[in-house]
C-alpha cells in the first residue's frame, strides 16, 4: 500500500503525528526509527511471520519510497500477534467481510 500523509495530520509543523503511524499499525508494538515527514509518500508493508492454529504473528514496516536516487527510511516498524475468535465461523458473513 502506498499513502500520501499531508501537512493536516501533523503533531508539529511538517511532522506528521506519531498517533496516525500507531493507527496505520494499530495493535501492534510499534518502534519509531525517524519523524514522517509529512507530504510525502510512504510504502507500507506487512506480513504474516507465523501461523500457529488459530494465532497468526504480523510483521509490518513504514518507510519513504526511494526518490531521486535516495535510500528510502525506515519511519516506523510494528510486530503483534492476533487471534482468531474461537466462535469466528458462527459470525458468518459479518466476520469475514
């Protein structure tokens, strides 16, 4: 996923607020590396690490695209672990949707 993050979700003028990089990441242990700078595009990544039953172990990442010719940099890094619900297939529809 690829996500412009403007100068309106700033914490401090061109900063963009750490709460919305949380949000982005939610339930996770999120790691800060740099400020996001904001008007600027980010990529996002996550993946799935370990599967173990029902327990499923997340990885995902916040960094500058590469432009220009530099490196990208990493903003922010995010781990968890989330659960299924034991009654998830009597949700039906509203659960898997």
């Amino acid at each position: 996923m690829v996500m412009h993050l403007g100068s309106d979700v700033c914490s401090h003028p061109g900063v963009v607020h750490g709460g919305l990089l949380a949000t982005l990441l939610f339930r996770m242990v999120v790691d800060y590396r740099a400020p996001a700078l904001a008007d600027s595009y980010f990529l996002l990544n996550a993946e799935i690490v370990k599967l173990e039953g029902r327990k499923a172990w997340l990885e995902g990442r916040i960094e500058t695209l590469k432009a220009g010719g530099a490196d990208s940099t990493l903003i922010a890094e995010a781990r968890a672990l989330f659960v299924e619900p034991k009654q998830a297939d009597g949700l039906g529809e509203v659960y898997l949707t």
